[in-house]
C-alpha cells in the first residue's frame, strides 16, 4: 500500500478584492492518499479537506456590487477500482 500526501497548503489571510470590506480568514488544508495494486486490480482513494477546515474563496462581486466570499466543500473523498486487461 502507497499512502502520500497530495498537498499541503497555508493561506493567509485576505482580502476579497481591492476595496477591502471583506477579509477571508487564514486556513490550512490537507489532502492525503492512498492507492493499493495487486495484479491487475488496482484500488485507489483520495481525501481532500482531510482537516475539514472551514474556507472560503473571493468570487468578485455579484449584479448589485456586493463581494462575494464562496464557501469551499467540506472533507470529501473519492474512491477509484481499476482492472486492467
């Protein structure tokens, strides 16, 4: 079994854009992995949000000139079986 930390990253905090109404707070976020092959299987699984830190990315402003802060997915995961021939 392959176990590997996809990324690791620190953002600091932000602003949302350049009028600097709306500050993003800091966050660190964990993605890890792992995948398993045996003959011609291979099994593989990915966590991302590992820490389920709470973030949110600046998405411009919206028709009437208000930020916009869009909040990111919590912890997911995704799984993957392969057989080749």
């Amino acid at each position: 079994m392959l176990l590997h930390v996809r990324d690791v990253s620190h953002v600091d905090s932000v602003f949302a854009n350049y009028t600097q109404k709306v500050k993003l707070p800091a966050y660190w976020l964990l993605n890890l992995g792992a995948s398993y092959k045996t003959g011609p299987w291979l099994f593989r699984i990915g966590v991302k949000n590992v820490n389920n830190a709470r973030y949110f990315r600046a998405g411009g402003q919206d028709l009437f000139g208000a930020d916009i802060a869009l909040p990111q997915l919590p912890r997911s995961w995704q799984a993957t079986l392969k057989y080749s021939f």
